[in-house]
C-alpha cells in the first residue's frame, strides 16, 4: 500500500503524540511531511524530530497554512483551536486534502457545518471527527437515527478550567457549582477549548442546538469527568469517561489515523 502522507497544524503536545506513535511504528501507512504553528519554532522543532532519522522522506516546516498545502498532504492533523479549524477547513478540503480534527467546536455553528459537508463533497475529501475525550459515538449516531431521541452531555472540572472564563464566580474555589447550562451551541461560544467534546457528541446525535451541556466544577478536582446520556423510547445509554490529562485526545487521533487505513475499521 502506498503509504498516506500527513501535515500537522497546532504542533503542541496533543500532537507530539502522534509523532510518538509514528516513531513507535504505530502509523506505518503514513508519512509526516509538512508542520505549521503558529509559533514557527514549534512546527520546526517537530519537523527536526521527524529528519533527524532516516525515513526515507523529508518533513518540511512552513510559515503559512498556504505553504503547508502546497505540499499537496492526503490528510491535515488539526490540533490547534476551533478557531483554527473555522480558518483552514474550506482551503484544506478545496486543497483534495482530507482533515482529522479534535477541535470540532469550530463545527458548532450550522451554517458553517453545511458549507464543511458541501465543500468535502464537491472535492472528495471529507473530514474525521476524532473521539478525543468521549466516546460511544457509534451509539449515539445508530440510536439518532434509530428514533427520536434526548442527548445530555455533563462535565466535571476543577475550578481552574473556569477561572478566565465568562461564568467565573469564586464561590467555585470553596464548594460544588454549576457554573453552566445550557445547549452545545452556547456552551462553545462561551468556552471554545473546554467543550469540544460536547458539540462532537452532539453532531454524533441530535444536533449542537439540541444536547443540553451542564459543567460542574469541584475544588480540588484533577481531569475531566464526563456523563453522556441517550434516551429513546426503546434505548437508554450512559457514557462515562474520566480522563487525568488531555493525552487521550492525541491517541484518538492516533486512532482516526489508524482506522482510516486499516482493512477492519471499528
């Protein structure tokens, strides 16, 4: 199989996992050839990484999301922001190039999320929603399309992912708070790099405008509790995943990678 080759954009350290795994010969179809960031130091120190062994191809850094695409990759890494995402989806996929995101915040507005699709579909690319800290989409997706269906989505956080955001209130430092609710569409708005996951399992079901989002925080709480709950008239799921650190998010990339060549996809 002629191997795929792979550009990343956000080289930080949901990234760098993805270079670990090519290293230990978890990606073996695919090639990195090309780094962007927005601190160029960064998409060279990744690119050095990758030529300092023989590989039998060179990685390059770019200055610009332009020269990054004209390297002309099957498949764009973006593991930068929602914002990153808003910015480079249409180019990329016009590009015939293909996108793995985890931001997938940036797909929150509908309007946008329409243009995405048409856009893939004219230039057959498409673009992978990873998994990132969550789960259970094949669920979610089936029982959506099963029936009518009521999706929730509740986070648990440490009062520090609140603390430069909108709903700030220093009662979060001493007690137990809720200190959100309300749809997937605003809770992105408000919080574009705490609830990435809540729009993605929001486009796995019924929709950002839909899912209810509540976000709780608990002093002294370390990671990342999240509950998602599906209920139909027939089916009644719970999904709960607690994570320590972000890592999880780079090895579903890792994974989208992996299931995106392999002869058995899950």
């Amino acid at each position: 199989m002629e191997k795929k080759t792979l550009a990343i954009v956000g080289c930080g350290g949901l990234a760098s996992i993805v270079v670990q795994a090519l290293d230990k010969g978890l990606l073996p179809d695919f090639q990195i050839i090309g780094t962007y960031s927005r601190t160029f130091n960064k998409a060279e120190v990744f690119s050095n990484h990758i030529n300092n062994i023989d590989r039998g191809y060179t990685c390059t850094a770019c200055h610009s999301l332009e020269e990054l695409l004209m390297l002309k990759p099957d498949y764009l890494i973006e593991a930068s922001s929602p914002d990153s995402l808003k910015e480079l989806a249409l180019p990329t996929l016009k590009n015939g190039t293909s996108i793995v995101t985890i931001s997938i915040g940036g797909l929150a507005n509908a309007d946008f999320y329409e243009e995405v699709k048409k856009t893939a579909s004219e230039h057959g690319t498409r673009v992978h929603i990873a998994s990132g800290a969550v789960g259970g989409f094949d669920v979610l997706r089936t029982v959506s399309l099963m029936e009518e269906s009521e999706v929730t989505f509740e986070s648990t956080k440490s009062p520090r992912a609140m603390r430069n955001s909108p709903v700030y209130n220093p009662i979060i430092e001493t007690q137990e708070h809720t200190s959100f609710k309300g749809t997937a569409v605003e809770a992105i708005a408000l919080f574009p790099r705490q609830v990435n996951v809540s729009v993605a399992a929001a486009l796995a079901s019924t929709g950002p405008e839909n899912v209810k989002v509540s976000i709780k925080t608990t002093p002294e709480f370390v990671g990342d509790n999240h509950r998602i709950e599906i209920k139909s008239q027939e089916i009644h799921a719970v999904l709960n995943i607690y994570s320590q650190t972000a890592k999880i998010a780079g090895w579903s990339i890792v994974n989208t990678l992996r299931n995106i060549t392999s002869p058995i996809a899950f």
